[in-house]
C-alpha cells in the first residue's frame, strides 16, 4: 500500500511480485470415442464427453461391457485395459446414434407368440414371448445376443425357461425364471405372476437382472391369468434387426470433431484412442482435431493386417503413404501428432472367458499414463519396464522377429513384443517419422514433451492479456516462464548439463517490435533441448593385445 511518510527515517513497502506461479498440465487425460452399450448408455451421455475416473465410472454411465456380432464393443474393453494398465482420467464419447422413435421402439410383437426380434439402429437384440390369453409377456434382452451355434459357428444364444409353475390364490401362479447366456445365468424362484398387478414380475425381474427385462407386449392391463402347467423354454438368437446396421458409420463419429462441439468446448486433455477404427475418413478428422487441441492420438492397426512382409496385409502397407495400403485399402493419414501401435493382443472375453484378440489402443494409453506418472512426458512409453497387463501376449499374425521390426521401425510402426519378462511396448516413434521433413518430431516424447509445455503455457499466460505491453510485462513473462522451464530442468527432463543449455526463454524489444507493440502483439520464445530415446545401443567389443598385465 501507499507509504505518506511524517517523520524522518526508513519507511518499508513491500511490493507486488512480478513473478507468476505457473502450473504444470496434465499429460495423460484421455478421450475415448466410439459404441458404448447400445441399451444402456444413459440418454445425457450420448455425444457428450463424460467424466470418468474407474471402470465402474465407466459402466454407470455406459452399461459396461456387451458382445455382439453386429456392434463392436471394443470401447469398453479399451477403458477397462487403459485403468489396468496405470490410467487414472478420462473422458467418453458415445458415438451411439440418440434413439430416437423408429430406435426407441425396442420390441414388437407377433400375434401367434414365438421367437421375436427387437433391433435399434446399431445393433440386433433378440426377444421371446409366451402368448397365454388375455395378455402376451414379453422378455427383452438387455444387450445383442451372439449368433445361435451351427455347425461352423459356435456362438452363444440366450435361453428363458419358465418351469415348476405352482397355482397360488386365484389369478396367481408361482413359477421359477432362469435365464442363460454364455456363461452367465440367473434364476429368479417363485416368480409370483399376478392377474392384476402386473408391476409384481417386473419388480422380481427389472432392474435386478443384467440380461433381460419383461413388459405385456402387445401392452395390456394384466399379465395372462394362468401359465400352461407344463412351463416353457424359448430361446433368443440375433435376427437381422431393424433398418440399417452395420459394425462401423463414419458418420456416427464425426460429430464429436466439430468445431465448438462438446468435445472441443473441453478444456484440456492429453490423448485421444478410438479403439479398432481404422476409417480413413476418421482417423483424418482425429488426428486434425488433435493437432488443434494440441493433444496426441494413438491409432490401431487394422484387425486382419500382420507381421509378413509378402502378406497384402502386411501392417507396413498401412502405413506407407506411397502406397495403396493393405487388402481392404485401410491407409493411415500421417501426422507428429499421432503414433501407431501393433499387433493386437491376447486377451480373455470378460464375458465369456474365452480368449479374444484386443486392439493395442487402450493398452498403450495406460502405459503413458504410467510412464508419465512414474518417470515423467519427456520418457519415452517404451522398454521393458512398461509391461502390459491383462494380455497372455500379441496375436500370432503380430509375432516379431529383430529384422522384421527393423522394416517396421522405419515406417513408423511401434511393435508390441512378449519377451520372457512379459509383452511391452517396443517402439516410440511418431506416424511422420520415416519423412525427413518432420525429423524434430520423429520421436513420441519429443512431440508429447512439446504439447505439455505449448497445454502449461497456454493455460497459463492468461494474465498477460490486456498488460502494458512493454519492459516490465517482458521481464515478468521471462521470470515466470524461466522458474517453470528450470523446475523441469532439475528434474532431468531436457538435455544439458546447466539451464542455459537446457533451455531458453526470450521476450523483449527483440521479439516484440514498436510495429507489434502497435498492433496489440507480445511474442514470447520458448526454446528448449528435449530427451531422445536411447533407440539403439551400439557395443564395441576389442580385444587385448598381449597377456594381461599382472
């Protein structure tokens, strides 16, 4: 405050710091995007990014995992592999299309009972009903049910049996209610089946089983007065479903790119996964929305691409950009702000038990969050410390010998390899790191590296906005950029051996001329001398001429 010096002496005024603390951005937030459970994603959450910070997050919200082999479920196994593996923070795009009365209309009916079919947009669901009288019940399954088992084909079909069907008071019956699907079941006892208040079976039923919910359908007032003495066994199997559906619609993910979109009103976050999308279209508009969101995208190889050189679908064909890429014209756009990770993993159906092949996506995300946490963005998210859980090891097609990854190393392809010590991400390179033209951006850490401090700085310059632009306001952003870019520094993250070769941060009447000046416009330089990967170790082996020296 203002000193009025009185009396003669030494008068103290302590004065404003032109220092500004600066705080570190995250480095490992990411967003997923893609199919959520297509009946149980909660309404507000379809578009929108939606916080979550566990796996249970993720199933309140988005119903968990599912299986069908009409939608993919691959978010939901990415979100779950990305907690496992050291992620802590992330946000959810469903790319689900919002029901609307064609899609909300989950079920209908045929007169004579039987086998029915109930289907939205984006995927098949089957459904059974019993036609006793006066009113139809109608079980639903709550997610799409595989392929019914053939011959060639040993999928999985949902089976409802109603036995041990006991007469109680007039109008009621008991029955017992067992519902199966792979190796999941349920058994409902003494279902109490009520003329005349039918909410009693939706009570036992609805909202307590995981598979199934039960409605009178065709609607009525009562649910059938008596069950047949002998019970019933129907069984739901997938039926081509209503309308249009297919596995993948470019359009379904493009609105979570939009400019000024719920995702792009989103402060900040790190890295971007759509797990198993391999659209060119896609991938495109992802790694664009990356480059603007100053965030990094890591990509999946196509399912059906391998290890083989002389395959169509050798995995290099997928990203060579002088090229047709693999079998099916998969192609990947380029870009330093994205890297690619192959092959696909082994892992277990957390439904069915059975074993699986997973995209890498959701995986590796959990790696860079562990890597970031435990050694910092400016460590590569690679090495045989960054071992991969929930995975018995890559797919066959995936297997790698040391000269076949050298091929793929060149390209840009970062290989996942099961050593005796685990299965662990094998390479740390951008999408542009086989062009000459992007050699500062070859390496991952050194493009994360940058993103974190372009996010910190963006965040935190804010106050500068509308500062006398002149000596004072330069000396206060050189002070304040100088103490973050130095605490870096002391903990290793640049190369150097003294700040002044680690770094450099200038603004002054050299950055920022009278014509700036004039124009409302401070220029800040931030340089600073990042970490390289030690990607190969060279070891020089003489020997001694002579005896050895006693």
């Amino acid at each position: 405050m203002p000193i009025t010096p009185t009396y003669p002496g030494i008068y103290i005024q302590e004065l404003p710091s032109s220092s500004h603390t600066i705080t570190a951005a995250p480095t490992s937030i990411t967003v997923f995007v893609g199919y959520t459970h297509p009946f149980k994603t909660q309404p507000a959450s379809f578009g929108v990014p939606v916080e979550i910070f566990s796996f249970s997050d993720y199933e309140a919200q988005f119903g968990g995992f599912f299986r069908s082999s009409v939608v993919d479920g691959n978010v939901a196994r990415a979100v779950n592999d990305f907690f496992l593996n050291g992620g802590a923070h992330a946000y959810v795009v469903s790319a689900n299309a919002k029901p609307g009365a064609a899609e909300s209309a989950l079920a209908y009916s045929q007169s004579n009972g039987g086998d029915q079919t109930v289907g939205d947009n984006r995927g098949a669901v089957a459904a059974a009903t019993w036609d006793f009288g006066p009113g139809t019940v109608l079980f639903t399954a709550l997610e799409p049910v595989d392929t019914p088992a053939t011959a060639t084909s040993p999928g999985t079909a949902m089976t409802i049996t109603i036995s041990n069907v006991q007469k109680t008071l007039i109008d009621n019956d008991t029955a017992d209610i067992a519902i199966a699907y792979g190796n999941r079941s349920e058994t409902f006892r003494k279902v109490l089946i009520s003329a005349t208040d039918p909410a009693v079976l939706n009570s036992r039923i609805n909202g307590i089983s995981a598979l199934v919910k039960v409605a009178p359908s065709p609607p009525a007032t009562n649910y059938p007065s008596t069950f047949p003495a002998g019970g019933g066994k129907k069984t739901l199997s997938e039926s081509p479903p209503i309308g249009t559906v297919g596995v993948f619609k470019r359009e379904d993910f493009n609105p979570a790119f939009d400019v000024d979109g719920p995702l792009d009103k989103l402060p900040v976050f790190n890295l971007m996964v759509i797990p198993g999308i391999v659209n060119n279209g896609v991938l495109s508009e992802a790694l664009a929305f990356c480059e603007r969101k100053q965030a990094f995208f890591i990509m999946d190889p196509p399912a059906i691409d391998n290890a083989d050189g002389a395959s169509l679908d050798y995995v290099g064909k997928f990203i060579d950009q002088n090229g047709t890429g693999d079998s099916k014209t998969n192609l990947a756009p380029l870009s330093q702000n994205g890297a690619l990770y192959f092959p696909y993993l082994k892992t277990s159906d957390p439904l069915s038990g059975q074993p699986i092949a997973s995209p890498p996506s959701g995986f590796v995300a959990g790696i860079y969050a562990r890597t970031d946490t435990n050694r910092g963005v400016w460590k590569a998210p690679a090495g045989l410390e960054t071992t991969i859980l929930d995975t018995t090891g890559v797919v066959d097609t995936g297997r790698m010998t040391d000269p076949r990854q050298g091929d793929l190393n060149n390209r840009g392809v970062n290989c996942l390899r099961s050593f005796s010590t685990g299965t662990v991400v094998f390479g740390a390179r951008t999408l542009v790191s086989a062009n000459k033209a992007f050699e500062q951006w070859k390496y991952v850490p050194v493009r994360r590296m940058t993103l974190f401090i372009e996010q910190t700085l963006l965040e935190n310059l804010k106050w500068v906005i509308f500062e006398p632009n002149d000596t004072p306001l330069w000396v206060a952003i050189r002070t304040t950029i100088d103490n973050f870019m130095l605490g870096l520094f002391n903990q290793g993250a640049f190369q150097g051996a003294t700040p002044s070769q680690a770094f450099q941060v200038k603004c002054d009447s050299t950055t920022t001329t009278q014509s700036d000046i004039d124009n409302g416009i401070v220029n800040i330089v931030v340089a600073f001398a990042p970490l390289k990967p030690a990607e190969f170790v060279i070891i020089k082996i003489a020997q001694l001429a002579g005896q050895a020296q006693q």
